[in-house]
C-alpha cells in the first residue's frame, strides 16, 4: 500500500507539472566555461555566473592543485575543531582589511552565511523587514527565525521608512541584497542608509553576492558604488559568483564575529571550507584587485552595453529589465511561452535558463541571461541574432 507519505509527495509533483514549473537536473560538461555540451552538442553558455571567467584562470587552478597536493582535500573537521588554519584565518583577515570591516569569518556558501546570521543574531520580539524581491535564502531564513517578519515593497524607500518609523523602539534587520539575482537591478543605499542609521535599533544587512568583485572600487561590491563607502553593519560575500570558486564570509563588527562563533549552529558543525578553496580564492581577489580585475570588469561591461543597445535596436516583444549588471533579465510573462522560448533558443545552439514561479513572482516568468567577461563580441551578435530569429 501506497505510504500517506508517498501520496502526499505525488500530488505535489502533480501540481507542479500542471503549472510547467517541473524542474529538471541536466547533465551538463563545462558549465562554467564560455561553451558547455549537454548530450553531446555544444552550445554558448548564458546561464553562468562566473561573471569574470575566474573560474578557469591559470593561477586560480594553479593554486588550488598546489594546495590539494600539499595539504589534501577536506580541512578535516568544523573551525571549532581542527578546520581552522592560518590559511582560512589569512583570507578573513585579507577580506576585512580590504572591505575595511573589524572581522570577517569565513562559510561554505553564501545560503548558509544568510541562515547563520539571521538564526543566530534574531529573536523573538525583533523584526526583520526584508525588501520583497530579497534571495530565498535570506526570506527563507527570517521565516524560519523568531523574529516577525514583514517585507516591504521592491526598492521602496517610502515603504522601508514607514515601517522603520512603525517599529522602532524594537531591534530591527534590514535585509536585502545588492544586486538582485533574479532583476539585475541593485538596492538604493545611499537612500535607504540615513533612515536606517537614524534609528538607534535597526541594523542593515546586504548580500552582494552579485556585486562582490564587479561593481564599486576595485570590485569592492555595491557598497562601495561610485568610490562612496554605504558600508552596512553586516555585509555577505560570496565566492561562487566573480571570485570563481566557492564558499562566503560575513563582514562585521568584532563583537558580531565573537557571537557567531559562540551561537551559530551553521559555523560550528560545518566542516570548515578546504584548504585548496581557500587559497585559489586568495588567489582570485588578488587578480580581481589588480589590473586583471580591471580588465575583465571593463570587457564584462562592454558586453553589457553592446548587448543592451543591441536587444533594443530589434524592438522584441519581450521586455527587457532595467539592468547595468551581468543579469539581463528578459521578462516573458507565463511559464509555457518561457520554455517554448528557451527550447527554441537552445535549437540554435544558445544555453539559457527559464526562470519560474515561485523562484519569481507569478506571471514574471523570465529568461535569465548572465554575460561574463568571457564572451565576445561574435558571441552577443549570435544571441542577439537567435532572439531576433525566434521573434519573428
């Protein structure tokens, strides 16, 4: 006999088929290249978000082997452990001395750095006001937190203000990130941060994982925009995104930092990241700091404008989103058109990723296109030529 528990998975899959939100695994070779193959055929790959092409430097991968030569690949156990060498405490100190905050601490990814912080620092009686459109991982954790949670409207300085007037005699997180992953746009904070710093209780938190070595000086992120410092009191990094490789850090206030590794459950029974991962990031944001960051941040930028002036001259009937960043969204509207679009793309040989409910809103269904650093010039004319194509 069929388990309750089977049924109850059944049905589920049942509903998500009927709403063409079904997701599906696909084995794929050199996701993180300029060119991918999935069953055997090669296709541009516009669903990457290795925004500068880190993940295949020479000196990223050289450091890396090293490190796995010398040292092995698992750290061995949790930082509180034996996971916690002068290598993982060189690269907190390179990170909070370059982002000028007093203490960093490295993660496994930057889901769990959003869970750990949100966990441990809120309890009950406190509010965390979360902009709409924030990362699931940073929603997902306020709803699972003591705290109440309450959102407010999509880069909405009024909508923020009027709860931060509302509830202001209780601790307030303000949470949202810097670059949208799923609109592209980024948060208003030189805006939202004198609101926020007018009152005592409320903190500000900003997950730049798609600003962190893009955007700012020297690829300093969204909080350091136009060479202006909107530091928040605790800002989130991520590794898997520009800097190529994996892992996260939380930049924060000492006293933060000793309170995480004191309460967060995700810091203290994590095996801490390994060692080859923790030096072919130091490695990375050495380049990202140096002219070959610069470089590559110039040659994703002209891609950027010439794909954008490009998808304007065709005059789609698709609405492109407002976006300066790597994340071009296209919005289509239902999820069926958006995987015929995507289906059809793909016959030209264009990799693309169909976005859906409840990942975005319902009817923005979208096709999400990342450009890096990566591609060329003959690239974006042969996705801008494959959209023209499929328009008609």
């Amino acid at each position: 006999m069929t388990s309750l528990w089977i049924q109850r998975c059944e049905k589920a899959l049942a509903i998500q088929k009927q709403k063409k939100a079904y997701r599906y695994r696909k084995l794929i070779s050199g996701g993180n290249d300029r060119i991918l193959t999935y069953q055997g055929k090669r296709y541009l790959n516009f669903s990457s978000n290795d925004y500068l092409g880190l993940a295949r430097h020479p000196e990223v991968i050289a450091a890396y082997q090293q490190v796995a030569i010398d040292e092995g690949i698992s750290s061995g156990g949790s930082g509180h452990v034996i996971g916690y060498s002068p290598r993982h405490q060189r690269l907190e100190n390179q990170l909070a001395n370059w982002l000028s905050f007093p203490r960093a601490l490295l993660f496994c990814s930057g889901y769990i750095a959003n869970q750990a912080v949100i966990s441990a620092l809120t309890t009950v009686g406190d509010y965390i006001f979360a902009d709409r459109l924030s990362h699931s991982s940073l929603l997902n954790a306020a709803i699972q937190s003591s705290a109440e949670l309450i959102r407010f409207r999509h880069n909405d300085i009024s909508s923020l203000q009027h709860l931060l007037q509302r509830f202001c005699q209780s601790n307030c997180l303000v949470i949202t990130e810097g670059v949208f992953s799923m609109d592209g746009d980024q948060a208003p904070l030189s805006t939202m941060i004198p609101y926020i710093r007018a009152v005592d209780s409320s903190w500000l938190m900003v997950d730049d994982a798609h600003g962190f070595g893009i955007l700012g000086l020297d690829g300093c992120g969204c909080c350091w925009d136009l060479n202006q410092d909107f530091r928040p009191e605790i800002l989130i990094v991520n590794f898997s995104k520009a800097v190529g490789v994996s892992g996260a850090a939380v930049l924060c206030q000492e006293q933060v930092a000793e309170y995480l590794i004191q309460f967060s459950s995700h810091l203290i029974y994590s095996t801490a990241l390994p060692p080859a991962i923790v030096a072919a990031t130091e490695v990375a944001l050495t380049l990202i700091r140096t002219i070959t960051g610069k470089a590559l941040r110039q040659q994703l930028q002209d891609n950027i404008n010439h794909f954008r002036y490009g998808i304007q001259a065709l005059g789609l009937g698709y609405r492109l989103l407002p976006s300066i960043t790597a994340i071009q969204p296209l919005l289509i509207g239902d999820n069926l058109s958006t995987l015929n679009l995507v289906s059809q793309l793909r016959e030209q040989g264009l990799w693309l990723t169909a976005i859906r409910p409840p990942t975005v809103p319902p009817n923005s269904a979208r096709i999400r296109i990342t450009l890096t650093a990566a591609h060329n010039y003959n690239d974006i004319e042969q996705l801008l030529e494959a959209l023209a194509n499929v328009n008609k």
